[in-house]
C-alpha cells in the first residue's frame, strides 16, 4: 500500500539536494522553490508529486520548444561561429540538456504505476505539455517579429554603418521604451566573421510621428 512512498522520497531528495546546492551559489530561483516542492515528496505528499509532475511537463515541453526553434532565432553561421569562437556558450546547452533531463526524469518517477495508484485522479498532463509548448511557441514568435521588423532593420543598418562590410550583421536584442517625448529604441546587434565576433549596442530616439 505504501509501495509510492520510496519513489516520493527518492524525487524529494532530488529536489532538495538542487534547492541546497544552488542556495549555496547564493542564487534564487526556481531550484528554491524545488526544494521546498522537495520536502513536500519527502513527507509524502501525494498532492504535491501531482503538482511537481504537472509543472515537469510544462516545463519539458517548453524548453523542448525552445530548443528546437533556437537555431531559427539566429543565423546558422552565427551559430557555428559562436561554437568555434565563444565556447563559454556550450555551459548552457549543457545545462538547457540537463534540464531536459531532469525534467523528463521527474515526469517518468512521478508518474510510476505505484504514485498513480495511490493517489486520486491524475491531473490531465496533455494539458500541462500543451500549455507549455504554446507558451513557448508564443514568446519565440514575438521575439522573432521584433527582431525582424523596421526597428530591427534601423538597428542593423546603425552597426553596419560602425563597422563596415567586413562583418555580417545580426539584431541579438531590443527593447522599446515610451515617453512623453516619443519613443526610445535600445538594441545589441551581433557582428561576426571567420575571427571574431563583437557585441554593438545601438539607440535611437524617435518622436511622436515616427521622426529619428
């Protein structure tokens, strides 16, 4: 009858091992909130394993999404270029990998006959991965309309003219700030070749009628 505890106990450690090891690296975040859902799985808690399974699948599926529309955020030679020139970036595939990981470990031992068993009705986990992936889906879909329109357009064309011909171009980031005075654009475009790669900050202010 007690057959789902062991497995409870097993995800809880888990989660408290990570809320303690990333309250040591003096941080806060969603590891904290982990080791609390942690101690909950420790005591049992057959309510919290459905809640920790639901947000494992939410949380899957988004970053899943993620991943898979990243290399359509930025060029390819920009990506193969960071690979080669900036590998510090390879620490968060990593840690986007093992995310993945965990999260997918979570959802399989949460979700074992026993815990299922011994609990009431399962929460709809369609839902949860749905919810997550259009969530997902959504953000990257903004974010690629802001980084393709007019703005980004001005941005690219502000660096090009610093730098020259000698790079390719590519709009890493904005941000649209309204005032009195009309609007303030602020952006990062990356600049890359063969040998190396900079960061360009850009900003312009436009007035009301769209003036520069």
């Amino acid at each position: 009858m007690d057959a789902h505890i062991p497995i409870l106990k097993r995800a809880g450690m888990v989660l408290v091992v990570l809320g303690a090891c990333d309250l040591l690296a003096i941080r806060s975040g969603l590891f904290l909130l982990g080791a609390a859902a942690g101690v909950g799985l420790l005591l049992g808690s057959l309510q919290v394993a459905a809640l920790v399974r639901w947000a494992a699948a939410f949380g899957l599926c988004a970053l899943a999404v993620m991943m898979l529309a990243w290399p359509l955020m930025q060029p390819v030679d920009l990506t193969l270029a960071q690979l080669k020139l900036q590998p510090r970036i390879l620490p968060s595939l990593i840690t986007s990998a093992t995310w993945m990981v965990l999260l997918h470990w979570l959802y399989r031992t949460l979700g074992a006959p026993a815990v299922l068993a011994a609990g009431h009705k399962p929460r709809d986990m369609g839902l949860a991965a749905a919810s997550g992936a259009a969530l997902s889906l959504l953000l990257c879909v903004m974010l690629l309309l802001l980084l393709h329109g007019e703005a980004a357009d001005h941005a690219r064309l502000a660096a090009e003219r610093k730098f020259g011909p000698d790079y390719r171009y590519h709009v890493a980031a904005l941000k649209v700030s309204a005032s009195d005075k009309g609007k303030l654009v602020e952006g990062l475009v990356t600049a890359w070749n063969g040998k190396e790669i900079r960061t360009i900050p850009v900003a312009w202010q436009e007035d009301a009628n769209g003036g520069r």
